[in-house]
C-alpha cells in the first residue's frame, strides 16, 4: 500500500471525484426540478395506471385484451415472434452493411498499414485520407440512430432499405473507431516480419495484421449487434414495424398485459444472444471488449 | 524442400489448423440470417412509385436550405436566422439535455457502485480470493453462491431493454416530467456501467486485496479501500464514455415529448426541414466536442 504520507495527493484526489459527482448531481436535480415528489404518481388515476402496469407484468398477456380484435388473426404470440423476427431482420440487414463499411472506413482511419519509408508527399495524402475518415466517423457516430432514421424516412419514405441504412451508418462509425484502435493495437511483429521479406503495405496488413485482430473485430462486432437489436426494436418508435411498433401501440391503449408479452419477447430474445456472444467470446478466447 | 514436399506440408498444417465447430455454426447462422434478412425485405425501397419518390426527396433537400436563404439566396441570411433559433429554445434545449444525461449517469453510477461488490466473482462468495474462514454451510453457502449470478443476471436484464422504451413506459406511468428520461436513462446504464465495470474488478490483479481481507477486514472494507480506489481510473474512463453516449440518447428521449433537442427535432418535423436539420447539426456538433475532449480525457486519465 502506498504510504500516505510520501503520496499525499494519492488520497485526496479519489475522494474529491466523489464530491464532485455529487455536487454536480444535485446542481442537475435543482436546475432539472428534479424532487423526490416527482417519483410518486400524483394522482389516484396515475396510481391506478401505475399498479395496473406493474400487476400486468406477473400476467402478460396470451391472449389479445383488445375485444375488436377479429376472430382470424394471428395469435399474440405469433404476433410477437413475428414482431421480433423483424427486429432480427432490420439489425442482421444493418450489421451487414455496417461491418464492410466499418473496415473500410478502419483501414483508412488506421495508421498500421503505412509504408514506412515513405515519400513526403504520399504520407502527407497518407494524413489527410486518415483524418477526413477518422472524422467521417465521428460525425457519422455523432448523430442517433433515431434521428438519422427521421431523416431517412423524411427523405425516402418508409421503406426497409431506410431502416438498414439508418441503423448501418452510426453503427458503421463506432465499429470503425473501435476498429482502426484495435488494429492499431495488435502487436506489429508479424507484419514486420513480413514487410522484412518484400511484401507490400497492403499485403501485410491483410496478412500480418488483419488475421491477428480478427478474434477482437469479431468479439466487438457481435457486441454491436447486440446493441443493432435494441436500436432496431427502438425503430418502431419513427414508423418500421419491429417490436417496437406493437409496444408502442398496445401501450397506447392501455393493454399492459400485451406490452409485457413483447417485452418478456424482446428480453429474452436479448438474453439469448447476450449468451450466444459469451459463447463466441469463450470460443474465440478474447476478453470481453469493452465498448470504447 | 521440393516443391512438393512443400506443398503436402503446407496441406498437413492448413489439416491441423484448429476447427470449432461451434464458431463454424455461429458464422453459418450468421449467413443465412444475413440472406433472409435481404431476400425477405421486399420491397426493398418502399411502395412508393420512383416519380413520387424521387419528388418526395426533391421537396425534402429544397426544404433543407434555411428559409431567409431560400428567399434571398445569400447565405448571410442564415447567421441571424441561426441565432434566433439558438437562441429561442435551442440552447436551453442542449443544456437541459445535457443536465438529464449528467444527473443521469451519475445515479446509476451511485448505484452501481455498492451492488458491484455482490457481482464480483472473487469477493462475492464464501472464501473471497480462495482464502477459508471457517465453517460455512446451509442457507448461508448457499445464499452466497446464488448471489453473485442473481446480481450479473439483473445487470443483464437491466441493460437488454433500451433506454427509449423505458422512457417511453414510465412517461405514460408518471406523467409528463424530467424523471422518466433520468431513469431510464440511468436503468440501462446500470446494466452497462455493471458489465464494464464489473470487467474492469475481474482483471485488476487482487494481491493487495487478498492481503487485507486474510489480514481480517470485511469484504465491505477490502471492496472500499483496496478493490475501488484501484480501479478508480478506470471506471471513470467507462463513466465519461457512458456520459457522451448517455447525451447522445437524452438527445433522442425528447422525441417522446420533453425539452430536449429531439423535441424541437420532432416539432419542426415535416414543416420546417431547415430547423430540423440545424438542431440535428447543433446535437452533432456539440457530441463532436465531447468526443475530441473525451479521447483526450481518456489519454491523460490512462
């Protein structure tokens, strides 16, 4: 343990983040009007509404509680199978364009590649193609899924291929930020050993440096669909139909118990894919990535 | 080597190169989902004929251009125009969304923090680090070892509903008010801040912490005073990472109603595409700002 009295700055900083946080918490609360009042239901309805969505949750529903519902539709479970197979469908559409962009957009926003000797004039295009992809990516990460997915929407109607392009661009900005750092990170040994013997840049980083990321690219990329899947049901909110969609609807007229039936759906179907990432993760032997 | 000799030894090491069958499956699943996803997607730009398309897109680019532009056709024009609209909600709007996503991240940190103990692997059991200390059997033993994967799982299912449907939920429940956006923000990361965080106690070597635990401290004490000032960096660098992404997502939760952006986003959706997109731009901006400023906070902190 480090002696406090050699370290006498050692303690004191850690403590002070604490104050910090939460003086910086109650400045929000104040300004927000942020009160303890404000997390009771006011009102006798709003108690009501409150009990009656929480009850519902030890009952979801097997049965529609709409009564106009007619005699021939589907049942709700098929219902909500179908509503998260097309939340399935709109994150598995997105990662496949996200993941070819994104190690595009990774090559060129990473450094590993370059040649080393390497004229003044080719490193300085080097530099710029890297900048203006590294900011690409940040401004592509910079807007929401939701919000790009507005746009979308506005500009081309509602259409499928909206959806996918709307999620695949963020996504396609923070895989190839997370990316261009893994790459940057794996060891060079291999790739020096290789541009040793004669081979090109591009050579090397497709042989020497790409395979050795590959366990960490695959590991975060299972993350970010992880992460496609509750952005795609979200989705539903602006109009594609996902889960999201019949979420939204059912609460709207108040039939908790089906708002529960597609949430136990969307929760398990999250659980079940979080355990099929750790699996590819325990087969693949890498860490779990954090999500920088 | 011969050129054959090569060749087989090249074809007996591809033979011996490892082969899991389980990733193979995951990648074939993979596949075929991609493919289903694509051919099952029709069609695939919507039913709209291309005339009405294309028209739809034509009235949507002209309505980007800020409307004293679109009149004067000098784009001076906009720097006024731009400035009533900061001026007039757009600046309250960012700010308060910034107080949401703060206040935010900061409860669930608070909350993290204590329950973050119950999940750790080694300190969350009945011989933390290995190290016995006595008898302990019955509901007890029994009690420890159910602790820790109840407390992952709730971290788990904590972070598998998204934020915007939380939001969504409890503003129907509670009303039109700031906490709704602050808790659901603040129960999604919860999920998120445990996993990352949770991570960061499993890999800090615990040499120290195993020394003050045999040397008789309680699992509270060794959890405060060994295991969090440790790790204390880097939890922060995950908090701010969580911090940016947490006023990304307040950004949008104003879509469901409450001043933030989105509901200026929202309000000015389908009328005035100029305004729209500068509070679009105004978000984006200001997580640029943060971006660049938190790679820097991530490098000195590292």
């Amino acid at each position: 343990m480090p002696d406090p009295a050699t370290e006498p700055s050692y303690y004191g900083k850690k403590r002070w983040v604490f104050f910090v946080l939460v003086f910086v918490f109650l400045i929000c609360a104040w300004a927000l009007g942020l009160t303890p009042r404000g997390l009771i239901p006011s009102d006798v309805n709003q108690w009501d509404r409150t009990a009656r969505f929480f009850q519902a949750a030890l009952h979801p529903a097997l049965d529609y509680e709409d009564v106009n519902v007619p005699e021939d539709a589907e049942p709700i479970l098929v219902k909500g199978l179908k509503g998260i197979l097309l939340t399935l469908k709109f994150a598995f559409g997105a990662m496949s364009l996200a993941v070819p962009t994104a190690l595009l957009l990774g090559f060129f926003g990473s450094s590993a590649w370059w040649p080393e000797p390497c004229g003044k004039r080719s490193k300085a295009l080097l530099r710029v193609v890297y900048a203006a992809c590294r900011f690409l990516m940040s401004f592509l990460r910079s807007i929401h899924e939701l919000i790009w997915a507005l746009l979308f929407l506005s500009a081309m109607g509602v259409s499928p291929l909206a959806g996918m392009v709307a999620l695949a661009l963020p996504f396609s900005g923070t895989l190839g930020k997370v990316f261009s750092e893994l790459i940057d990170e794996e060891a060079r040994d291999a790739a020096e050993a290789l541009k040793a013997i004669g081979h090109g840049p591009v050579q090397t980083f497709l042989v020497g440096i790409l395979p050795r990321a590959m366990p960490n690219l695959i590991t975060y990329s299972f993350y970010r669909f992880e992460c496609a899947l509750r952005s795609s049901a979200v989705l539903g909110f602006v109009g594609i139909e996902t889960i999201g969609l019949y979420i939204q609807l059912s609460n709207e007229e108040f039939y908790y118990r089906e708002v529960w039936t597609y949430l136990y759906l969307l929760i398990a179907m999250i659980v079940i894919v979080d355990r099929w990432g750790a699996m590819i993760r325990r087969h693949l032997q890498t860490k779990e990535g954090g999500c920088i | 080597m011969t050129n054959t000799a090569r060749a087989t030894r090249i074809e007996e090491l591809a033979r011996q190169r490892p082969r899991d069958w389980f990733l193979r499956i995951s990648a074939l699943v993979v596949g075929i989902a991609i493919c289903w996803a694509w051919v099952t997607s029709h069609p695939l730009l919507g039913r709209l004929s291309a005339s009405r398309r294309w028209e739809n897109l034509q009235r949507f680019s002209e309505g980007l251009i800020p409307s004293p532009v679109r009149k004067s056709g000098d784009w001076i024009d906009a720097i006024p125009w731009a400035w009533e609209l900061l001026t007039d909600g757009g600046f309250v709007a960012l700010v308060t969304t910034v107080g949401i996503a703060t206040a935010a991240i900061i409860l669930s940190g608070a909350v993290v923090l204590p329950v973050l103990a119950m999940a750790s692997r080694r300190l969350s059991r009945v011989d933390p680090f290995g190290l016995r200390t006595g008898k302990v059997g019955g509901s007890l033993g029994l009690g420890w070892k159910i602790l820790g994967p109840i407390v992952r799982f709730g971290f788990v299912l904590s972070r598998s509903v998204p934020e915007y449907l939380i939001a969504f939920l409890l503003l129907s429940l509670l009303g039109l008010q700031v906490w709704p956006l602050v808790l659901a923000l603040a129960i999604h990361n919860f999920g998120i801040l445990g996993r990352l965080w949770g991570e960061v106690i499993e890999n800090t070597d615990d040499d120290s912490a195993t020394h003050l635990y045999g040397s008789g401290l309680s699992r509270t004490s060794v959890y405060a005073t060994s295991i969090l000032p440790r790790s204390l960096n880097r939890f922060l660098i995950y908090f701010f990472y969580r911090w940016e992404t947490c006023i990304k997502d307040a950004t949008v939760l104003g879509m469901l109603g409450l001043l933030t952006l989105g509901k200026l986003i929202m309000l000015s959706k389908g009328f005035f595409w100029d305004r729209m997109l500068f509070y679009v731009l105004l978000g984006s901006c200001f997580i640029l700002v943060m971006d660049l400023s938190s790679t820097w906070l991530r490098k000195r902190l590292r």
